[in-house]
C-alpha cells in the first residue's frame, strides 16, 4: 500500500508550521503515524544547498529569476526522487511544507515568468507526480510579511514588493480554483480557528 502526499502551502507568515503540526496530529489520531515532512527547496544535502542560495544569493552574483526557476526544480526533483517517491512506495505519509505550486504561484505570479516555459519544465521534470491534497493558508500579503518581519531578517525572496506578494496570491488563488484537491484556508484568523479549519477539511478527507 503506498502512502499520500499532503502539501501545505501559502505566503510567508501564513502559518505553514503551525498547519504542519495539526496535519500530523490529525493523521496521527487516525492511526497513520509514519510519516516523514519535507521542506521545499530542501530537504536533501543538495536540496538544501541550492534552498541556501535561493533565499540568500551567493557573493556579488545576481540569481536571474531563470536560473531561480531551474534550481527550484533541481532542488524538487532530488527530493522527489531521493526522498518523496521512496517514503510512498515504504507507505509512509509525506507532508510537506510547499511543493509546485508554491513555483507557479511566486516564479510564475509573481517573478511573471513565461508560463509556457514554466509549464514545459513542470511536466519535464514531474511528469505526472502530484500531492494528493494541498491545503493553500490563504493571508492578505500585508499579514503575512508582518508575521514574518517580526522573526527577524528577511531573506531575498521575503524583500520583494508587496506588489509582487499581491500577484502570488491571486495566482495561488486563482489555480485552487481550478484544482479541487487545493482547499483554501482562511488563515488570517486565530491560531485555533485555523486548526479547527483544518481539522474539518482533512477529516472529511481522510473519510470520503
Ligand atoms: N519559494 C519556494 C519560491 O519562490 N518558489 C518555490 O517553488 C518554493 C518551493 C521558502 C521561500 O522560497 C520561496 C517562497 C519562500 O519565500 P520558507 O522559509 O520555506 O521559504 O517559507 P516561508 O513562507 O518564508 O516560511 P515562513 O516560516 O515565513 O512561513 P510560515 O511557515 O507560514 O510561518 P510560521 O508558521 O512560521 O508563522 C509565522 C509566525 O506567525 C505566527 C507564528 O507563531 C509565527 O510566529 N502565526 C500566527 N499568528 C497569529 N495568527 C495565526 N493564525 C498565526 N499563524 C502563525
């Protein structure tokens, strides 16, 4: 029996950690506990690597958004690989923290770039692999970066305009409406409110 791959996803500050927390909670009291969490970009030795130079850039050497979009997916691909596609196949559950949607939503919302390149390098590189559920923690950007400013320095991607977190999130919101295994959480509400949302989706899920 393989294992499900649930993602969360959302903008900075929505409160991934916290939705990650409730995920395994939930699926624990369901008797599903093994289960193994990624992070992406990361989550192997080279993920991680590339994760470093994407949040903070290297030397004097600008990262042109190309070359950001082609390390995501290298970093993807090694842990899709290497660590995703082995823990299902064991019938481990895999919840991790974004996935491909977080690239449609920044490089191809909010970097804007071309969709079709983005488009041909997804099915290149994935194929067909896709989370069996995504839970998207939908914030306003303003709340978000808040939330986020308030642990301390911002990383490369966490500077950019709020302009660009706007179009991040109309695209994050725009292809949940297309894809019924995305669910949109209001995470602008309490901690407590936003488990609870939770709580209701993937039960409901975890029993249809
Ligand atoms: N990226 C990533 C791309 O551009 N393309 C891609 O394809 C991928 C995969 C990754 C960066 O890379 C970009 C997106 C990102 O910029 P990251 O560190 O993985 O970076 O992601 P971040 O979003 O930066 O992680 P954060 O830690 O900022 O966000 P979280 O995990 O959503 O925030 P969290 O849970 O730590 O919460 C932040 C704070 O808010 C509080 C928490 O206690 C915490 O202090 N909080 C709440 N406060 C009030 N009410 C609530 N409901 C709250 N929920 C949480």
């Amino acid at each position: 029996m393989t294992g499900k791959f649930i993602v969360i996803e959302g903008l900075e500050g929505a409160g991934k950690t916290t939705a990650i927390n409730a995920v395994a909670h939930i699926l624990i009291q369901h008797s599903i506990d093994d289960l193994q969490f990624t992070r992406e970009p990361g989550g192997t030795p080279i993920a991680e690597a590339l994760r470093n130079m994407i949040k903070n850039g290297l030397d004097n050497d600008p990262l042109t958004d190309k070359a950001e979009l082609l390390m995501l997916y290298a970093a993807r691909i090694q842990l899709i690989d290497n660590v995703i596609k082995p823990a299902l196949k064991a019938g481990k559950w895999v919840i991790g923290d974004r996935h491909d949607l977080s690239t449609q939503a920044y490089q191809g919302g909010g970097r804007q770039l071309d969709q079709t390149f983005i488009t041909t390098l997804k099915e290149q590189v994935l194929g067909d692999f896709k989370p069996d559920l995504t839970l998207y923690l939908d914030i306003a950007p303003e709340i978000g970066l808040m939330r986020a400013k308030a642990r301390g320095k911002l990383d490369r991607i966490e500077q950019q305009s709020l302009p660009f977190f706007e179009r991040v999130r109309q695209r994050y919101l725009d292809l949940a409406k297309q894809d019924n295994t995305i669910m949109i959480i209001d995470a602008a509400q309490s901690i407590d409110n936003v488990t609870k949302q939770i709580e209701q989706i993937l039960t409901k899920w975890l029993t249809k």
